[in-house]
C-alpha cells in the first residue's frame, strides 16, 4: 500500500505533535488551577468615612450618585480583587472608591473600599 509507505514517513512527526497538543493541555490546565489569593481585610460600614457610608446606602438604593461615571464598569487590572468575569466590578466614588462586584448593581453580592486609589482594598462587611 502506497499510504501506509507515506505514513511510515511522517509517524515521528505525529508523535511529536501529539506529545506538544498533551503538553500544552497540560500546562493549560496548570494555568487555570490558580492558587487562591488570600481573603482581602475587612472593614465595617460603621468604619468608613461618612461619605463612604453614604455611597454605600445609595449603591443599595439605586442611587441617586454624585459622579457621572458612578457605576461603570471597574476592570481590576491591578488583580487586587477576587477574578471575576468582566462586568462584574463596578466603581463609585467618594473622595475615595468603593467597588462592587455581582451581577446585580443595586444588590452587590461584595464590596471593596479602598483610601489609597486601588493600591489596597479592604472588603466591607455589615
């Protein structure tokens, strides 16, 4: 048979390729088993500044907001924040920022303060 000849000729390259399609699989996964980032610092709602309590009610209020931008999308390039997918976060400000992340806007499932510009964040608890 003139295929099996041809075949003979190519089988190492094969190998090769398959052995680069399992070790890359391999090292994908390797990527996506990520460690998990310790849990942030906490802070209280009755800890923040009053105009960070302020912004917090009126996130859960719906508004109204201060600053047009209030509620756009926060991309957390810094990776300081819990990966999410993108449109999770969203930022308002106070003399500061806090962010909030979940599907719902106005019923954040989490939120972050941070007093020094997405250097440091600490999660904001009841």
């Amino acid at each position: 048979m003139v295929w099996s000849g041809r075949l003979q000729l190519w089988r190492p390259l094969l190998r090769w390729g398959a052995g680069v399609g399992v070790a890359g699989l391999l090292s994908i996964g390797a990527v996506q088993a990520r460690e998990e980032a310790p849990p942030l610092p906490t802070v209280s709602v009755a800890a923040l500044p009053f105009e960070a309590q302020a912004v917090q009610r009126a996130i859960h209020n719906g508004g109204p907001f201060a600053f047009p931008k209030d509620g756009i999308v926060f991309a957390n390039r810094e990776r300081l924040l819990p990966h999410q997918w993108r449109g999770y976060y969203r930022e308002y400000t106070v003399p500061r920022r806090i962010v909030c992340g979940g599907p719902e806007p106005q019923a954040p499932l989490a939120c972050y303060y941070t007093a020094d510009h997405y250097a440091s964040f600490r999660r904001i608890t009841p």
